[in-house]
C-alpha cells in the first residue's frame, strides 16, 4: 500500500507562486496541492486544488515577481481568499487523503521543495496554525530525483527527458506546475528499476 512505500507519510505535491524570494518577508500568491493515489501498485495522479490568495497585510509583493509570473492582481476572475483560509482548506483535504491511506504524516513533494517549506513554514508561523500535516523538515525534493532519473535540474528539461508533456506559456501557475511536478514525481517513482539499470 501506499503507507508502505514512503514510511507511512503520505506524498503531497505543492506548489507555491510568491511575490518574491523572501520567505519572511514576500507574500504567497497562489497555492495548489495535487494528490497521489496509487493504482495497481502504481502512483497516479489525484485530484488537485488551488487558491488564489490575497497577499498577507504587510509582506512584499515584487513587481518583478508579478511581471515574471504575468499575474494581475486585480484582475475580476481572480477571486483570491485570505491566506489563513486557503492554508486550512488545504490541510483538511490533505488530511482527509492521509486518512484514507493510513498515513501517519504528509510529506511535502516539489521542485525546489525547500523554497515551498520554507514559505508555507513562515505562513503557518503567521497565522498560529499549529497542527500541519506536512513533517516539519523531511522533504522529497524532485530536483534530486530529475537529476538521478535524467541527469537534468530545470523541470522543463526533466519532463523532456521523461516524455512528460511540458507548455511554456502554462509555467508558473501553481496548479500547472503542481501537476507537472507529479507527473514527474509518479514516472520516477514508477519507473525506478528501470532507471537503475540505465
């Protein structure tokens, strides 16, 4: 079962977009967690989520972050909620999923998985949420895994080496790149003894 596979934790892609690189001081802007299932001893893709979120009272949003993640933070559709709630939604489905797989914790999975802990640590610092899901500092990280399977580190060139179907003009929303990491994040995992014997 899947709580075999990880050591009980149950693995949660996350991808957060930010309005620069400062964690204590730079706003979230988006958040998405897309959920593994597992099939045939398989992991899949399951369903995902996403937020808009509206900057935190006084953190920094960069215009040069906005520019570079073409996001309009007016814009009418764009329906973004407080932080605190789109962080404890989140948590529920996660900890709703943990259940069902007899999971212990979650574990946070992502490209450059220390930038969305360290975010998604001081967000929780902010707003007293002292109960997340995710183990406090044990990460999975598919940087190291794209590099093993593909000797690549850029997410677009490990999904080329993968057959992994990656549109430029889709990166950097937090749902796309979610689901993409996944994708990446299952074709390893999957495929793992075929990629030892390369």
């Amino acid at each position: 079962m899947l709580k075999d596979r990880f050591r009980k934790f149950l693995p949660v892609i996350v991808d957060l977009e930010t309005g620069g690189f400062d964690a204590k001081k730079n706003a979230i802007l988006e958040i998405a967690i897309q959920l593994i299932d597992e099939e045939d001893s398989r992991l899949i893709l399951g369903n995902s989520h996403r937020y808009h979120i509206k900057p935190f009272e006084g953190l920094k949003v960069d215009k040069e972050a906005l520019e570079f993640l073409r996001l309009d933070l007016n814009h009418p559709l764009r329906l973004a909620v407080e932080e605190e709630y789109a962080l404890k939604e989140s948590f529920k489905i996660i900890n709703k999923h943990k259940s069902k797989y007899e999971c212990s914790r979650a574990i946070l999975v992502g490209h450059n998985a220390f930038f969305d802990h360290s975010f998604l640590s001081e967000a929780c610092n902010r707003n007293n949420i002292k109960k997340s899901p995710f183990h406090p500092f044990s990460l999975i990280d598919t940087v190291s895994l794209g590099v093993l399977a593909t000797q690549q580190t850029v997410l677009a060139r490990v999904c080329k080496e993968l057959d992994i179907s990656y549109i430029n003009e889709e990166a950097h929303s937090a749902a796309y790149d979610a689901e993409v990491t996944a994708q990446v994040f299952c074709k390893i995992i999957n495929d793992y003894d075929s990629f030892k014997r390369l």
